[in-house]
C-alpha cells in the first residue's frame, strides 16, 4: 500500500480503451484497480503492487461491491473512477429484441450507476473531493445515417445527462463529473470494420487513437474547474455534416 498515492477505478479495462487508461493513470502514478469481465486474462494490462484486477460483470451490484471493497482494502482511498465499461452493436430500429435492451441496459447503464454510487459515498466521507469520467458516444447527439444505433444510443445519452446532473449534484462536494465522447476509434471493437469506412466517419478522415482518448480522460481528470463537460473526441462528427 502507498497512501501518498491515488486511487483510480476503471471499468472495461481488459483490452482498447479501457487499457489504455489504466495504463496513462499507472504512469501518472496512480493505484489503480481495473475491473471487466475477466480482467485477469488480459494481455493488455497485469497485476502489480499499484494495479489490482477484479473479474466480473460491472452491471451486477456484487461485482461493484468488490471493487469498492479491493480498492480501499490495497490502497485506502477513491478519488478517480473512469466509467468505460460498455457495449455497442448496429442493427435496424426494429430488429433489437428484449434481451439486447437488457444487455445494453446492465452493462451501459447499470454498470455505472452501482460502481458510481459506491464511489461518490466514499468520495464523501473522504471529504477530498474526486473525479468521474464516463466514457459515452459522440454519435448519442449525431446520428448518422448508414449507421443505425438508436437504442444503443438511448443509453450514451443517458449518461451525458446523469453526468451533467451529478456534476451539479455534487459540486460543492469537490467532485466533479465529465464525460469523454468519442466517434470511431482504432479499437477491437472495430478490428473487422474496412478501413474507408472507419476513416469516412471523422470529417478530419482518420478515426482517434486509444491514446487520444485516454489523454482526454486525463486533462479531465486534471482540469480542476472542470464538470459537467461532455469533451467530444471525433474529429469534428458532432456539429456538422460531411
């Protein structure tokens, strides 16, 4: 343990984006403590003395429960959380059934409210403030045609609102709330989507980096006048046409 040092959670942390954070808060100096579904066989980031794995599903309560808990039990405090975890798929308005709304609903929306909840309580009774970054779409307020994802995007735009409302919640707290919306990013997620296409939808022509959106995540996590921001990460896709 190292009580001079902070403490991230990250969420989705296995592969992509979520990696790259754990990796820019490991570097910054940060404990961190890195949560997916199975965390511990990722090839992207490894346990160490200031990196602690938890496995599990962030949309279940005990999942939150016991990153909360391995957090405070390895480095005693909470002061940052970035809300990556995430799913995302692309089909007709019609053809999503239940179950992919259940499943969008726990991971996307669930999964940050039981891990966030836990983590402002603890931010509280720290009474040092924090920051919470959640990682939502840029394509929430842009749709694209070609591109069908409205109810994906029922939850993005979900947590572009609840950022905004805790950031007003909880101001006078000294915690500030923000949130990092890219557009395509180079990630797995994307591993099979051509290359035309994924540059077709940046007006700059290129999709961002893993490290463009983690140095996004970190000028939040730095800008200490900072809440209540969406910061849109997607080559100019949110305020025009192309």
């Amino acid at each position: 343990m190292s009580s001079h040092r902070k403490t991230a959670i990250v969420t989705g942390a296995s592969q992509g984006i979520g990696a790259g954070i754990v990796k820019a808060f490991v570097e910054r100096g940060f404990n961190v403590v890195a949560n997916s579904r199975k965390v511990s066989q990722s090839t992207e980031v490894a346990a160490s003395d200031h990196l602690a794995l938890v496995d599990g599903h962030i949309g279940e309560p005990a999942t939150a429960a016991k990153i909360v808990e391995t957090a405070l039990s390895r480095f005693e405090s909470i002061d940052a959380v970035v809300n990556n975890a995430g799913i995302f798929f692309t089909k007709p308005f019609t053809d999503y059934t239940a179950e992919d709304f259940k499943s969008l609903v726990s991971t996307n929306l669930e999964g940050f409210l039981y891990i966030t909840q836990l983590a402002i309580k603890q931010m509280l009774a720290q009474k040092t403030g924090g920051s919470i970054v959640t990682i939502t779409a840029a394509l929430a307020r842009n749709p694209i045609r070609g591109v069908p994802a409205a109810v994906p995007m029922i939850t993005k735009g979900g947590l572009e609102t609840i950022t905004q409302h805790l950031a007003m919640e909880y101001a006078k707290d000294g915690i500030r709330v923000n949130a990092v919306a890219p557009g395509v990013v180079y990630t797995p997620l994307h591993r099979k989507t051509p290359k035309d296409v994924m540059e077709g939808l940046s007006p700059l022509g290129r999709p961002s980096t893993v490290n463009e959106i983690a140095d996004a995540v970190m000028y939040l996590m730095d800008a200490a006048t900072v809440t209540g921001h969406i910061l849109y990460v997607d080559g100019g896709a949110h305020f025009g046409r192309w």
